[in-house]
C-alpha cells in the first residue's frame, strides 16, 4: 500500500511540475489595451524588418539590370 501511495505522489508531483514548465504560458504584458497594443506592433516591426533585413534587394543607388 506504501509503494502504491508513494507512486501516485510521484505521478501527481511529476504531472504539476510538468505543466507548470511548459512552454505556453500566459505573459501580462502591459497593463491596459495601448500598452499591450504598443508591445505587440514594436514585436511586428522588429520582425519585419528582420524580414527586410534578410532578402538581397538592391540599394536605392544602384540600377536594377534591364537584361
């Protein structure tokens, strides 16, 4: 009876600890509607100019080619 209350503990510690450290978790960002919008378009910014960043377009000086 021992082992079979010491095993359920187990499971039972091993499934809060296991949901405690999953990946999805709830972040509060800011503390009103402007704030969480302000930190949402500063994260969309940021990766489209990563986005930008990463694709070979040519400089405003230099002509693209005709041929």
């Amino acid at each position: 009876m021992t082992y079979l209350l010491t095993a359920l503990l187990a499971l039972a510690l091993g499934w809060c600890w296991g949901h405690r450290t999953a990946r999805i978790q709830i972040i509060h960002i800011g503390s009103s509607p402007a704030q969480d919008n302000a930190a949402f378009l500063a994260y969309e910014r940021a990766r489209f100019d990563e986005i930008v960043n990463g694709l070979d377009l040519p400089g405003p000086d230099e002509p693209r080619n005709a041929a």
